[in-house]
C-alpha cells in the first residue's frame, strides 16, 4: 500500500478498504466467518481497482504517470535487465544524472539502455533536475547509440520526463539543436531502436531519445508536445486549467495508439505500475523481447525505409486547391 505521501485522492476509497482487511486480518479470530469476511472484501477491492482505472480522465492518467512510487528506469534495470553497465559523460561538458545509458543483457540479447531517471530521495531528484536533461545528457545519449550501432547492438530507450531541462544554461549550450541532431541522427542509426514510455512523455524532453522502429507506452502514462500545465499557461493564463489542458491534449495511451503516435501499449498491473514493479517488470521485459526478436529479423535497409516511412506517415493534413477558395466575385 502506498504511503500516505504518495496516496491520490481519486484512490482513497482503494486505500480505505485496504487498511480495513489489514485490521481484519490483524484481528483474526481464526473462524470461518472472519476468513470470509476477508475473501469478500478483497474480491471488493480488486472490483473496485478495475472500476477506478478504467474510468481514469486525462488528467487522472497524468497522475498517476507521476505518481512518486512509480517504477523508474534504473528499477527496470534492476528488475527486467542483467549486467547492467553504466556508460558515463559526453566527450564535451560532463555527465547528466537525468539520463542513464549503458550495456545491458535481456535474456540472449545484448542492447544498449538508455533511460531517462528523476531520482527517488530529495538528494537524487535534484542531482537529476527531476528528470529533466541538459544537453550533455542527450549528447551522452547520442555518444551511446552510436557506439551500439558500431557493434551491431539494438538500442533501447525508456522515457520519462517532464521535458528538457529549460534554464539559461542548457540553452547556452545548445538546448534545442542537440535534441535536433538527436532526431536526425536516431532516424537513420542502422541498428534497432525500441523507445517506450514509461512514466512522462513531454515535449522535446522525450523525442529526444524517441525516434525509433517501435514506439510503445505504458497504460497510464502520457505522451504531449506540451505539459497540461503548460498548456493551460498559454491557453488559459492560469496553470488552474491543466485538467481542460489534458482532457484537449488528448494524451493519453487509447489516444495515441488511435492517432498513431505509438505502436504498441504496453498493460499495466490493475491499480498502475506503482502497485506491483515486479509485475510491470515482467510485463515490458516480454514486450522488448518480443519487438527485438522480430526488429533484428529485419535487414538493416528495410529496417531503416520503413522507420523512415513510420515518422513521415505521423500527423494528420488536408490537401486543397492551390488556387484557394472563390470568391463571391468569381
């Protein structure tokens, strides 16, 4: 159970019946009735689990992607990977604790992981700016695809961030043309590239480490060219408006998969990834393995025509007369 933190509110009826079979079980009398008793409620609980996320709004979805328990990059490594080794700095400024990358092994696969990590203590989070990378950390991203590629490794990149880091800083050091170069450079990469968000997907922040032959996400993350809060900044003046900015931003997993903007999304343990890592784990182990399986059968040519082929297809536009519309005078 969460802690009291860490507990959203649309899930306090969950937590509520939680702490009653936790007291009926510490009351135990040992009779059949008081076993029962707890059979019924937790087949409540499970029921009631279901009911709340399925009926998750926009907004609600948003929440729990950053629900503070919820599994990061560096538990799916513990969880999902083996003989992690960490790979470090960007041959040009330092080494950005926001992004993670290295060589790992997923069962007979040799890959290498890249991830974005917001950090669980205080300490961390603001060792890694909540997740929110400079340009170091996308060079350092880059730097590691490449050298994949040099061996023939498939690369595979877990995202979760808010967005780039926006301070003075990492605008001087080229911001905004390192996440390009990483686009272009990740759209023609000769080696497979599986992405999948994992927790947030915003903005410029994800597409830099998003470009790739298979996009997937998890249920209850988002994926926006913008955060709701953001969004309603512009829009409504006031951040008071991120659950109207969420619910017309239309980012979450059943949106996207109908728009084409991921492939593939990726189930959840009921109640979210932060109820069960082990479970969440398991789940998108199998999803990699099944997409490697199936990218490394591919020659690179086609691999890379038809990665091309997925991201020019993205998006939706009306094609007219040139000439534009007449006028009432012909």
């Amino acid at each position: 159970m969460a802690s009291a933190n860490y507990q959203l509110d649309f899930e306090r009826p969950l937590y509520q019946l939680e702490e009653k079979i936790a007291e009926m079980k510490a009351n135990d009398d040992g009779t059949q009735a008081a076993r029962e008793d707890r059979r019924r409620l937790r087949r409540e609980l499970t029921d009631l689990r279901k009911k709340i996320y399925s009926e998750l709004t926009p907004w609600q979805t948003v929440r729990v992607a950053r629900h503070q328990e919820r599994p990061m990059t560096t538990d799916y490594i513990n969880l999902a990977f083996d003989e992690f080794v960490e790979l470090h700095g960007d041959r040009f400024f330092g080494d950005d604790r926001a992004m993670r990358a290295g060589f790992a092994k997923l069962d007979r696969f040799k890959v290498m992981l890249i991830g974005h990590q917001k950090g669980k203590t205080l300490e961390e989070r603001q060792q890694c700016f909540f997740g929110c990378a400079h340009p170091e950390g996308y060079r350092k991203a880059l730097k590691q695809m490449k050298l994949a590629a040099k061996y023939g490794l498939p690369v595979i990149c877990l995202i979760d961030t808010p967005g780039a880091y926006p301070g003075v800083g990492a605008e001087e050091r080229g911001q905004a043309q390192v996440i390009a170069e990483n686009l272009f450079e990740m759209s023609r990469l000769p080696t497979p590239i599986i992405c999948v968000i994992i927790g947030e997907g915003g903005s410029g922040g994800a597409l830099g480490i998003g470009v790739g032959d298979r996009v997937g996400i998890l249920e209850y993350s988002y994926y926006s060219v913008i955060s709701p809060e953001g969004c309603a900044g512009i829009l409504w003046k006031s951040g008071e408006y991120a659950e109207n900015a969420a619910e017309a931003l239309k980012l979450t997993s059943k949106y996207l998969l109908n728009l084409g903007a991921v492939d593939d999304v990726i189930e959840e343990p009921v109640g979210g990834a932060h109820r069960d890592h082990y479970q969440m784990a398991s789940r998108l182990k199998l999803y990699l393995l099944k997409t490697l399986q199936q990218l490394t059968e591919q020659p690179i040519d086609e691999l890379l025509a038809t990665r091309y082929e997925k991201f020019r297809r993205l998006g939706v536009f009306l094609e007219g007369d040139q000439k534009g519309p007449e006028t009432a005078d012909g």
